[in-house]
C-alpha cells in the first residue's frame, strides 16, 4: 500500500491566499514568484478588510477595464492612477536614494519628448510668445561642489493656458516650451522662458472620475522639468516649484519635495531686462543642481 498523500484542505476566506501562492510553487522565475506571492498576500488582505459586494467588486473591475481603454500611444491612464494614489512617487524614490547633497528627484510625468532641440544658452523656449517672460540660470555641481561643465539639462514646461505642445498639436507650435541646453566651462546655464502656472493634469476619464468622487483637485503646483545629466554621474529627473503657487500642499501627484520649491523674483528693471532680451519687469530664478557620482 502506497501511503495517501495529504489532500490539499479547499478553498475558504481563512486560506484562499494560502492556496493560490502554493500553486506558484513550481514557478522557474524566482522573483516573479515572489512578486506575485506578495501581491496575492496583500490583494486578498484587502478584500478581506472591505469585504466588496459583487457589484462593487464588478464596478472596479469595470473601472481597470475603462482605465485599459482610455490608453493610447498619446495618453496613459495607468500612469496616471500610479500617479495620482502615489505610487510613481513611491517608485522613483526607491529607486533613486541619494547622497545628501544631491538633487532630489521626482516624477518623470507622461509629457517628457526624447530629442527636443539642442539651445544655445540663453536662448528661450518659449515658442507661443505666451506669458510672463521668466529667465532661469544656474549652475550643475557634483556632491563637493565641484561645477561640471559640459552637463546636459532637457527641459519643459506647459504653456501659459496649462497645457503641453504634445497635448495640443496644431495649436502648439511643435516643441514649445522644450529644450535641451549644456552647461559652460564653469558648469553654468541659463535661458528664457515664461513663469510656469498651475494645471490640472488629464482628468476626463475614469482617473479624473476618481479624483473627483474622492473628493481631490485634479491640479499641479506650477513647474518646470529638468533632466540633468553628465557623464560619469547619476542624472536626475526633477523639477522646479515656484515658492508663491496655491498647490504646493496639494500636488494631484505627490510630486512636490521642499528641496525643488524656489523662489521666483519679480525684477523691474529697464536695463537688465534688456541684457537678458526679456520685457520689463521679468521673473528670475537661480536653480543649482548637484549631482551624484555614477
Ligand atoms: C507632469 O508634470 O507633466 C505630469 C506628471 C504626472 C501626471 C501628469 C502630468
Ligand atoms: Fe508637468
């Protein structure tokens, strides 16, 4: 007699995770196993929790259906739910632990376009003529405070009625308000633009929906983004704050960092406006990057 092999116990609300991790166990990809067995814990420790009825278990599925349908090659609402319960932030920062001294990053954001145009500094990027003429510079460092030269800074922006060119086209000219500029012999940069503004990020499908049943603005504090890069160093995806925007405390995105809120200066004068090709009075700000070793 061969001896009876133990048969599985069937499924109840006390084992159900149990049963679907054990039928993993011949998994040949370690870390997928893993991955899975941790989703399948906490997935089931929240169904647990809310106990849905089966019409809301089916409403979300119908809202991760919708989600599905939304996405394009020009609009990702999976993103945007990452985005908007916090998890694109939670991600990057995994992912990016920093030295001390280093600039702190933050989200890349769906509206980034590889191969904006080279500038020469101080040339703007503002292509729509549209808004409070702004000159940013700075200076890109490494950790000691070294300047690096020959760094490389992509940077964009929405325009001044808050949207990306990508999110207009044909109303935008191509690459408003995107440009690629590259630090001098003494790790400078500087360039034009026009002071960025608050906007709301896309909220006409079930993410918009979402935000609204519970009861959150669909807004972005003002920014700027910047990738900064140099060979040999870690680049950093990042952005810059105005000091003075209602939305700080409250970025649909969680994007904001105290280290990226800087204060933009309303300057009146006749004759620097006029060395830095700006109307007068013009906004200025000073934004340094550091940037750890590779
Ligand atoms: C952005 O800053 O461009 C952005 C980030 C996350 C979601 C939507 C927009
Ligand atoms: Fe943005």
């Amino acid at each position: 007699m061969t001896a009876a092999t133990a048969k599985p116990a069937s499924f109840s609300e006390d084992n159900s995770d149990d049963l679907v991790i054990a039928r993993m166990a011949s998994c040949p990809d370690a870390r997928l196993q893993a991955v899975l067995a941790s989703i399948v814990r906490h997935l089931h420790a929240a169904v647990r929790e809310i106990e849905p009825t089966e019409e809301e278990w089916m409403a979300a599925i119908g809202f991760l259906t919708e989600t599905g349908q939304m996405c394009d090659d020009r609009r990702q609402e999976f993103i945007l739910l990452s985005d908007t319960l916090g998890v694109s932030m939670l991600v990057d920062a995994i992912n990016n632990r920093k030295s001390r001294a280093a600039t702190e990053s933050t989200v890349l954001g769906p509206f980034h376009v590889a191969g904006a145009p080279h500038r020469a500094l101080g040339e703007t990027i503002c292509l729509d003529g549209k808004g409070a003429p702004l000159v940013v510079s700075g200076m890109v460092r490494d950790a000691g405070g070294a300047p690096i030269p020959g760094a490389t800074l992509d940077v964009w922006q929405a325009n001044d009625d808050g949207f990306y060119d990508v999110q207009q086209p044909g109303t935008q000219p191509d690459m408003n308000l995107r440009g690629v500029f590259t630090t001098d012999a003494e790790g400078r940069y500087w360039f034009r633009s026009v002071k960025p503004l608050f906007y709301a990020i896309p909220h006409d499908g079930p993410v918009g929906r979402l935000l609204h049943a519970l009861g959150r603005h669909p807004y972005r504090p003002a920014h700027i983004h910047f990738i900064v890069a140099a060979s040999g160093y870690r680049p950093v995806t990042t952005h810059i704050f105005p000091e003075d925007d209602p939305y700080l405390d409250s970025d649909a995105v969680f994007g904001v960092k105290d280290s990226l809120i800087l204060p933009f200066e309303l300057i009146d004068d006749a004759e620097a406006a006029a060395r830095h090709g700006v109307a007068n009075p013009f906004w200025a700000v000073e934004a340094d990057f550091v940037l750890d070793r590779a």
